[in-house]
C-alpha cells in the first residue's frame, strides 16, 4: 500500500471515529508552557533559598558543588536528586508552600512557594 493511500485511510478513519465521538482532534490553542525558575547549589546552599513560581513552572536545580544533593520537600511531597555537576527539574503541579532541604545535608535548606496558575 503506498504511503499516499495509508494517509488518506488513516484520515478516513480519524473522520469517522471522530464523528461518533471516539475520536477528537481539538482546534484549540496549546496552553503556553511554563515559565523555568533556575536554582543553583553552590557551596552547600540553595540560592536563591526563597522562589515563588506557579503551578506549571519548572524548577531547574543546578548544582555546581563536586558532590550530589536533593531537593527533598519537608512532607515528601516531592523528590529531586541532582548530581553533582548536573542539572535536574521539577514541573510543578500543585499549589502550596514547600519547605525543601537536601536529604544529604539537612542544614541546606530552601522555600518554594506555588502559586495556581493564572
């Protein structure tokens, strides 16, 4: 079959399904993405220590240290391990305020505060 013909077949189908309403293709515009909101560790601390984001943001910890951190909040609402050297993320998905320290070195401590998203 060639793939001219696959196409038209797959657009058929998409065509019919979409009619009974198994299958939809939204007109919609993508919800713009987040914004990103860098930390960086240096010298065993989180700088800035203070952030404010909102839900869809993502937090980019890098760390410069020659050893490996988290970003750990205080009631395991999430986890981010991040290699020394290394770069790691979190998209934030929910509201609140979070108190985060590294699992590693408990005196290494931040606050995150997520907003909904407007």
């Amino acid at each position: 079959m060639s793939v001219a013909r696959a196409w038209s077949r797959r657009a058929l189908l998409a065509a019919a399904l979409g009619g009974l309403g198994l299958w939809s293709v939204s007109a919609r515009a993508a919800t713009p993405a987040g914004k990103t909101v860098p930390i960086v560790i240096d010298g065993a601390t989180f700088a800035p220590g203070d952030v404010t984001a909102q839900v869809g943001d993502t937090v980019s910890w890098t760390n410069k240290d020659v050893v490996d951190h988290t970003a750990t909040a205080a009631h395991d609402e999430w986890r981010v391990l991040v290699k020394a050297g290394k770069t790691a993320t979190l998209v934030l998905k929910k509201a609140g305020s979070f108190d985060y320290s590294c699992e590693f070195h408990p005196t290494m401590t931040g606050h995150l505060l997520v907003k909904p998203a407007s």
